[in-house]
C-alpha cells in the first residue's frame, strides 16, 4: 500500500507543478533562504540544518540501502529531497525521493539509541529504527528518534558546518546543529527516470566524507584514456592522464553504477540521454535517467584469473556499449573490437598492484578492490567482519571509530575495498588476515593502532599470505612504546602472496617494521619469486629495525621513501632480489646502518641518500631492473622526503598521490 499511495501522491504533485510551470528534470542549485515551513504528511521537503545553513543529503545521490547520510551544500538534487509519512502512532517515516517507489526510509543504524550511531537509509523494514518524531524546538525542528523513545536526535557530527560532515544520532540538546528546518521542494518530473529526461546541471558529489575510489577507463585498441571535458560535453580520448579521465562509480544497488567524473561531478551518458547507435556519449548533469547508469563486464582474464579487459554496456539499451570512435566516444553494438573493450585502472596505484607485467611475463590486471560492488558503512567490528568475508566486492567504509580490548583477527576475503572516512577511521586492536582465498583488496586512510601488550610475533595488523592485488595506501601505523622484548611486526607479506604495493602510509615507534617473503630458510623450491612488491612513497619514523623490511625469496622494488631513526634498514635474505631507488636515509639518533649485509640475496642501490655505505658489500648486485614490469617515475631522494613528510599517512580530507 505504501507504494501506490506514494505513487499517487507524487502523480498528483506532479500534474499540478506541470499545469503551472514547464516540467524540469531537477531543480538549480538552492538558495539556503528560502522559507520554512510546517511539515506535512504527503509532501516533499528539502530539511535544512540551522547550525550549518546545510541541507540533509543521501551521499552521492544513492538509491542503495545502506547508503549513508550526510549534510551537504544545497544543489536540489533527489538526494536532498525527502517525503513525509505519517505513521498511526504519530511518528514520521522519511523517504528520500532517490527512489520514488517508496522502497527506502531515512533510518538508525542497527536500531541503536547509542550516542553517534550512523544515521543512513534503509530499504523499509517495518522497524523502529526507520521512525522518527517532529518535536518543535527553537524557530525548527528536532527530528527524534523513536528507538530512544524521543530523547535522541538528528545531530550533525561535531556541529560542523562543513559540506559532507556525517550525520548522526545524539542526545536532544537544542543545539542548533540539532535543530532542522522543513522547506518545500518540487515533485521529481515523471521523465527524471526514463530515456528522454532533459540535460541538467546537477552535478554528484565526490569526496563528501571518505575519498572514493577513483578509476580510468583504458580503450584497449590505443590505449587512451576516457576523458570528459571541463564542463558538459563530449568526451574524447587522452594520452595523458588528468583528473578529467578519473571516474567514480555510484552502484544503484544492482550493479548498475551512474560514472561520475571526479574532476567536475557530471556523469557519463549518451547526448540527450537518448540510448541510440552512434549517438555520441558525452558528461551531463545528473537526472537519474536509465541512460546514465552502465553494466560492467569481464570479457577476458588476465593472468591470475581476474576481469582483464571490460565491455561498458549502458542500461537503457542493453544491446548498445561505450566504444571509441576515433578521438570520441559513441554507443554501438558490441562486436569484441578493441575498440569496444577497455581496461579499468585503480588510480593512485603505482607498481605491482596496478597493470603490469610479472617478473615471468605475466600480465595482470590492476587491483580494483571493492570498486564494483556496494558501499556499506560499518562502525563495530562483527559488522566490518561479516562485509570483510567472502568474494562479494564491497567498499567498506569505518564511519566510527572501532576499539576492541583483545586482539582481534578480522579475516579478509576476495574483491574489497577497506577504507577509513575523514572523520574516523580508527581501528585499535584489529588485526587483519588475508589468507585462503583472499586477494584483489585495497586497505586506505586507516589507522592501525594496538597495545603495547600485543607484543608477540604474530601480532601483526596486516597480514598477507595469499593471493594476488594487494595495495596497502596511505595507512599510518601508531605503534607504541618501544620495549627490547617486543617481537611484533607491523605487516607480514609472505608464502604466496603476490603483486603487492605498498605506498603512502606511515610506520612508527616499533622495534620492527615489515617481514616479507616466506619466513623461514628452506623455502627454495616452493616460495622463489614471492611476493612481487613494490614499496614506494612511505615514511618510515623511529621504527629501529625492517624499515623498509627483512625480504626473502621474492623480487622488491623499493623507492622514494624516507626512513628516519632507525638501526637497521634492509635486511636482504635468502633468494631475495632487490632494487632500491632514491630512498632517504637519515639515520636520527640511531646507528643507521642501511644494509644488514649478511651475504645473502641480491641488493643494488640507485640514487638514494645515505646513513651508512653501501661500497664494499658482501651481497651480491641484481641486474633486474622494475621497469621491465611496469613505467614509473621517480622523485630526487630529497624531494621524496619533503613529499613523505607532507603527504603520507591518514588523511582529513583529499588524498594525495605521489603521481598527482
């Protein structure tokens, strides 16, 4: 029943909005003074905090449950819009016109009445969580809670005024980050959603509270890039990589996903939004037409067994794909051309994680995480579990800050994207294990933090003993007060896992830093040429031994990281092969010796600064060079450590990349 009646209503709006003025797929960008006024059952509003000026927004326009909610500048986009029901008991459900069957209610993650519990939307459940009371307060309203019977509200988190702060469930106080204005918002058009739906200039947020995964889309025929313009437009081939070819992709729930620009927020779609052969596919607004939502599909396998090369059909017209036709872009029939397949890059990767050739000339596919599956948004550590196992790709999102007491082994399957929000993305005491049937995981933005009583030696916070595609970026590693008998790492790379990078993250305050490579002697036969791994681009800070590691039988590429008080640096072990590039050295207060030169592996050193030297080593020299695997580019030693010290770690905001 809820269905139709909201359809009819909605119908009923829009034949009155239609007889008045000529229909628009959305509105322009709000003014934040229009007037409030008093909600109703059966209408649809635009909600307005009073501390911030901000408007309460689905992020990214989503119509998947789950999606998160947030408070955002005003653009009249679906997602800042809102439809009252009234329930028997005098509560309110609110549904965010983003799917305007009904099917999705504003809702209290988990049911909790606990303070800073996630506020997100739903697919209708029938329970509490998903309702709420209007209580006047002040010139506004406070928007209460029903599972905390009223005495808990909508908050926006640390009262902070900015666009993309998170929204969340916290003791009524008044405040005015607590209180809500209701002003009144136009009825979606009935073509918001077909074919023929109008252009607009409604763009989609990026970056609003965690930093989303971009991608580039490789035309596998010339290996350009799918490039939008500065503004709306065709897109049009690259050789060159910028912000106008990263993409992110919004999942509808179906695997169907809206790309969006990162650089301008406009999303890809056929001119017109008309899905015909040959029409021309350009960046529009956003209207939520099925002609701006694509499928993306495997249509081979590098050789690790992962999707390779893409066919990018579009929903409207699921016999038409995304093909390259000269130096643009078109819908035509998929025919296997090179012209109409594309590979997918994760960008920010560098190394052995992304596109690249093995050391024995295999070619494999660049990592992509959970790219191609749903976000979910997790703030305790059974939920982060139960979303980390399995082959079921996910972005999870940490919104909250996770502490447990014990350890705590979070094991890790297939096709995962695990990253920390700006806001919190603290995980004390979770360690975790990619082991059987793991691989193709991206960890980002995360502290790593554990006690200095998980000291022993297989407390390790990341742990990777198989499978292949593991990128670790912009992590930071706390540690802890040093003591001489802690015998715990920091992260473990070893048996069979492979094509790791390894960028962008801060190691600190531990005895030791990373073990790589089968652990123990013996392993000749078995484990020679694991893993392949790039380390690139980190800060390695009063960690006294392994930074940047002890590495056994695999092949290691290590550049443009600063390390700094430290005893030992490499530790070259049995069978190891590796290339150092460019590396800082600054040995602080410590011995500093660069290389552990047990006579054993093969090390050679290229253009790094040094605490210690390298001249007459017992360690025999490689002549494997990296860039017979994948292109790359270096920074002089000294610029790496200005960009080391500026850059790494976990960040606020916008992530940066060393080859931004």
């Amino acid at each position: 029943m809820l269905k139709k009646r909201f359809k009819r209503v909605a119908a009923l709006a829009l034949t009155l909005v239609m007889s008045a003025v000529t229909a628009i797929a959305i509105l322009p960008t709000k003014s934040t003074s229009a007037a409030a006024v008093t909600p109703e059952s059966g209408n649809i509003y635009y909600i307005k905090n009073k501390n911030s000026g901000m408007y309460l927004t689905v992020e990214g326009d989503s119509s998947t449950s789950g999606a998160n909610v947030i408070q955002s500048t005003g653009t009249g986009s679906l997602g800042q819009r809102w439809i009252l029901e009234k329930n028997s008991d005098g509560s309110y459900r609110l549904h965010p016109a983003t799917d305007m069957t009904g099917g999705l209610s504003l809702d209290v993650y988990y049911g909790s009445a606990d303070n800073n519990t996630n506020i997100q939307i739903c697919s209708n459940n029938g329970y509490t969580a998903q309702n709420f009371y209007l209580e006047a307060s002040g010139d506004g309203y406070a928007i209460t809670t029903v599972v905390s019977s009223g005495s808990s509200c909508l908050d926006v988190a640390s009262a902070s005024k900015s666009s993309g702060a998170n929204v969340i469930e916290y003791t009524n106080k008044g405040s005015a980050n607590q209180i809500w204005y209701f002003e009144q918002a136009q009825w979606p058009s009935s073509s918001s959603s077909s074919s023929s739906s109008s252009t607009s200039t409604t763009t989609v947020a990026v970056d609003s509270s965690y930093s989303q995964q971009r991608l580039q889309f490789i035309n596998t025929n010339d290996s350009s890039y799918l490039t939008a313009p500065s503004s709306t437009g065709a897109t049009t081939t690259s050789s060159d990589s910028s912000t106008y070819n990263q993409w992110v992709l919004v999942n509808n729930g179906s695997n169907q996903y809206m790309i969006v620009n990162a650089a301008t927020g406009y999303v890809l779609a056929p001119s017109g939004n008309s899905a015909s052969s040959g029409a021309s596919v350009v960046a529009t607004g956003k209207t939520g037409a099925t002609a701006q939502y694509w499928t993306i599909t495997a249509v081979s396998t590098d050789a690790n067994g992962d999707g390779y090369a893409y066919k990018i059909v579009n929903c409207a017209n699921t016999s038409l794909c995304l093909q390259k036709s000269g130096s643009s872009f078109i819908l035509g029939s998929y025919s296997g051309s090179s012209t109409h397949k594309f590979y997918i890059n994760s960008y920010g990767v560098e190394g052995f994680a992304g596109m690249c050739t093995g050391v024995d000339g295999d070619v494999t596919a660049s990592v992509l995480g959970g790219a191609l599956g749903k976000t979910v948004y997790v703030s305790d550590v059974s939920t982060l579990a139960t979303y980390c196992a399995g082959s079921t790709p996910y972005t999870i999102v940490i919104n909250g800050n996770i502490s447990v007491s014990d350890l705590t082994k979070v094991y890790v399957g297939s096709n995962k994207t695990i990253i920390g929000s700006f806001s919190a993305n603290t995980l004390t005491n979770v360690h975790f294990r990619c082991t059987s049937n793991s691989g193709n995981v991206i960890f980002k933005n995360l502290t790593l933090k554990h006690d200095a009583d998980k000291n022993e030696n297989d407390d390790i916070q990341i742990y990777i003993s198989d499978g292949e595609k593991f990128w670790v970026d912009h992590c930071t590693f706390p540690g802890h007060t040093i003591s001489s008998s802690d015998v715990d790492k920091l992260m473990y790379v070893g048996l069979k896992a492979d094509y790791v990078t390894v960028s962008g993250n801060v190691f600190m305050n531990h005895e030791y830093g990373l073990i790589l490579g089968y652990p123990t002697e013996g392993g000749e036969s078995t484990y020679t040429g694991y893993p392949q791994m790039t380390i690139c681009n980190n800060y390695f800070y009063n960690v006294l031994y392994r930074a940047p590691g002890l590495m056994r039988y695999g092949y290691f590429h290590v550049y443009n990281n600063f390390v700094y008080n430290f005893n030992l640096g490499y530790t070259p072990y049995t069978a190891c092969t590796i290339y150092s590039e460019k590396n800082y050295f600054d040995a602080g207060s410590a011995s500093g010796c660069v290389v552990d030169d047990k006579g054993v592996g093969a090390f050679t050193d290229s253009g790094s600064v040094l605490s210690s030297s390298l001249s007459s080593l017992k360690t025999a020299s490689t002549s494997w060079r990296p860039i017979t695997c994948y292109s790359y580019a270096t920074r002089s030693a000294a610029d790496a450590k200005t960009w080391v010290q500026n850059y790494t770690g976990v960040q606020s905001s916008k992530i940066y990349y060393a080859i931004d």
